[in-house]
C-alpha cells in the first residue's frame, strides 16, 4: 500500500525523505487502520464528523474544520519546532547539548516511557468505544468523536518515534500497541485505569478531567526530556489534551447545572426528588468523582520509585515545569515528605526527593484538580444550593504503592476492613447508581437538542451554532 506522504499523513519530520520510515510506516499503517475499523467507535464507520485535523504546527494550521469519516482522517506526525541551542536542564548531564538520537545507555528506558505513553492512547479509545451510542447530543457525540481521533493521533506521535529511532525493537513494540486490548484478561493495557470500563457518559466525563489530566502532568514532564524529538512530540501534543480536559470539566460542569435547575425549579433537595425528575444527583457525583480521582491518582506510580529517581538523574524525564523551578535541577540532598502507614494509621515520612518524584508530579496533578472541582462548586454555589463537592484524600482508595494495604475513608481517617465494607456504596458508585446512570443514556440526534439530564454548553464549536448538524449519519 502506497502513502502520499504530504497528503495522507500531514508532517514536518520529512517523511517523503525517509525510506527507512517509509517503509515501517506502509506495514503499520493498515494494521492501524483495522484496529480502527475493530475498536474504534462502534457502527460509526460512515458517519460525517464535523472534525478539526492538524496539518501543521502554526496556529493556521492546527485546526482546520470540516465533515470527514473517521477512517479518512489525517492523522499528522508533528513536532514543535527545533529550539536553537538547547540544552539538558536537570540530571546528571545538566548543561550538556540535548539528545537527537538515543544515547545507547538510555535505549531500554526511553523505549518503556514511550510504549507506555503510546499504550494509553489506543487504550482510551477502546474503553469509549461504545458511548457513541448513547450521546446526549450531536456536540457532545462530535466531542466523543473529536477525542478519540487525537488519542488516534497521539499514538501515531509514539509510534513515530518507536519506528525512527528504534529499529527492529521499535518496530515490534509499535505492532503490540495495536494488539492489547483494554480490559483484556489475556492481553491487557499497560496501566491499571486505561483497563478500566467507561460504561456512560458521566464516566466519560470524569475520565477526561480527570485521566486526561494526568495525561497533561504526564506529558508536561516527558516535554521536559534531553531526548528533544520525544520533548517536542509531547509538547505539541498538550495543544490537543487541552481540548479534551476542557470537554471533560465542561461535561460535569453542565451536568451539575442541569440537576441543579431542576432542584431549584422544583424546591427539592433529596437525591431521591432529583433522581424522579431524571438528573443525576450531586451525592452520586460525589461518589464517581471519588471513584474517577482515586484510579488516576495510581496511575503516577509508586510513591517511591528508584525507577523515577533515575529517569531523572539520566534526563529521560523531568518535574512538571522544570525549567520554573529554582533549586540545583539535580535534587542533591533534597528530600520530601510521603505518606506511609505505620501499625494502621497515616503517618508523614521524608525520603529523598529523587525517589518521590512520581509522588511530587501526583501532588502537582491534585494541586490542579482541586481548583477543577472549585469550579464545580461554584455552579452549584451559584444556584443557592448548600451541597459541595470534595476531593477524597490521598490516601483514599488506592491501589498502588504504601497506600495500597490501608482502609482509608475519603476525609482521610482509617477505618477497618469491616468498616470499609459498610460504607463503600455511599463513597464508590454501587451497582445501582451505575444503574441509574445507564437508564438515562439515550442517543439524542435532533440538531441542538440535549438530554434532560445535561444543560447544552455555552456555545458551539468553531463559533457554529449549538443547531449545527456535527454529525451526519448518512
């Protein structure tokens, strides 16, 4: 199968230039689009989906619009621009020029960051396969559609790199990428949270607050790489996980605000009175918010890793913003406080900042969500209604790391095995709020109109009317 490089697949890394990726490329390229065809959106194959495709990095060219088909999309290989005179800005080689090649000693690491990376991109598309059918509204199905068309894209960013500077090794880690299978018991995704089901688009809208987010933390410290190509891949790559944590804090947003109008509508306050008048209530939005909050939290890592502590010394990766930052970029003596257990209960413990460093990045990540949830807040604040919203703590159901033996409740105190297990249905969802949820998910085709349970959004996309057909189902 012949590519027209400068057509089908929009890039500035000289892809007509380079047999070699050529040729890798040809062989991945219709596998890729079989996986497509197999996992991504169910039954959506013909529709016309009112998209935005990148062909370049400038700001003309990152978004163009128009109705296309998923499996004619143009998914574009794209890297910021080359800084002139770059150079590593933590760890051991701080100073030196920055990497355009893969130094030998880094080869086996950068190859597991990137598979990593690379493995969630497909994985999210696998777990929202089925939500198309169920949209609230055309906006919300093209956003759906919009997102899984760029975790689309974003694999073929690690793919790139797997296939340019990793030889047979990347080859055959960029065709297992397409062979896992979200929550597949055989052959499952990497991380625990992308095995997960998104079974309604509550989940969904949790899942891209809040895991998309620490995709954007993710993401923001692998920007800070001395490998540049994998630095300046990730960095164009935020410009679009923006979009898809707006559509997330912007989908609870408005689903709040519509329980919140008919509470107000109706003088009611129990989520019973809020459940008959079909909304999703505010203590069931707590219990999700918990459950979505505390599966992302466990996806930075163990609170100490010798793994992260030489990922940094060997500049693969970086803190969030490293360049702000004003200590020696090489955490010599520096030490931070984790969390740890000691006979049951939560205690405070310093250990040397290179070995905590996922657990730095995690308390950025809950830096960032607390103000997301803050906002919520104000929405219900704003309707008169006294209820708010928390963030569980830390601690809270967890599954990884110290944190994994202990019962923690979500105000943070231990409880016991007993405990945990009489209270779990009023922290986590229950089978019958799932229930709920489902029973109100309903496709809504008419241009403009939304279901009951979700206030349509300030605007549409692309300053196109809320009425605009986004997708057309030929």
């Amino acid at each position: 199968m012949s590519i027209n490089y400068s057509e089908k697949i929009p890039n500035n890394v000289d892809l007509t230039g380079d047999k070699t990726l050529q040729r890798a490329l040809e062989q991945w390229q219709p596998n890729f689009i079989n996986w497509w065809k197999n996992m991504g959106p169910e039954g959506s194959l013909n529709f016309d989906v009112y998209l935005r495709t990148a062909v370049s990095v400038d700001p003309q060219g990152w978004a163009q619009f128009g109705h296309i088909k998923m499996p004619d999309y143009r998914w574009g290989i794209f890297l910021n621009p080359r800084e002139s005179g770059r150079k590593i800005h933590f760890g051991d080689s701080l100073g030196g020029d920055v990497w355009q090649d893969v130094p030998g000693e880094h080869r086996a690491n950068l190859r597991r960051i990137i598979v990593t990376q690379g493995d969630t991109e497909p994985a999210s598309v696998e777990q929202q396969r089925h939500l198309g059918l169920t949209a609230p509204s055309l906006y919300d199905l093209r956003n759906l559609f919009q997102i899984n068309v760029e975790e689309g894209r974003h694999l073929w960013a690690m793919v790139y790199l797997l296939h340019r500077y990793f030889g047979r090794d990347g080859r055959e880690e960029a065709d297992a990428l397409l062979q896992r299978r979200s929550g597949q018991q055989d052959n499952p995704r990497i991380l625990g949270a992308f095995n997960e089901r998104t079974p309604d688009w509550l989940a969904f809208f949790m899942f891209t607050h809040f895991t998309d987010r620490d995709g954007k933390f993710q993401l923001c410290a692998l920007a800070e790489s001395s490998f540049d190509p994998l630095a300046r891949t990730t960095r164009f790559m935020l410009t679009e996980e923006a979009y898809h944590m707006f559509v997330g804090e912007s989908g609870v947003s408005r689903v709040i605000a519509r329980t919140c109008e008919l509470m107000r509508q109706r003088g009611i306050e129990s989520p019973e009175q809020a459940r008959a008048l079909g909304a999703i209530d505010l203590p069931t939005l707590q219990r999700y918010l918990n459950f979505h909050y505390s599966v992302t939290l466990d996806l930075f890592g163990a609170d100490q890793s010798s793994n992260a502590a030489i990922f940094y010394s060997s500049g693969l990766k970086g803190r969030f913003e490293e360049s702000k930052l004003t200590d020696d970029h090489q955490l010599n003596g520096a030490t931070y406080s984790i969390l740890d257990v000691k006979d049951g209960k939560l205690i405070q413990r310093e250990i040397p900042k290179l070995n905590a460093l996922n657990e730095v990045l995690r308390d950025n990540f809950i830096k960032d969500s607390e103000a997301g949830i803050g906002r919520w807040n104000k929405v219900i604040e704003k309707a008169g209604l006294t209820f708010r919203l928390t963030v569980p703590h830390k601690a809270f159901n967890r599954s990884i790391g110290t944190l994994s033996g202990v019962r923690i409740a979500p105000d943070g105190h231990p409880v016991t095995q007993a405990e945990w297990h009489a209270n779990v249905e009023s922290w986590l969802p229950s089978a019958a709020d799932r229930e709920y949820v489902a029973s109100l998910m309903g496709p809504i085709v008419e241009p403009g109109k939304f279901a009951n349970w979700i206030s349509p959004p300030r605007s549409g996309i692309n300053k196109q009317p809320l009425d605009t057909k986004y997708v057309r189902f030929n």
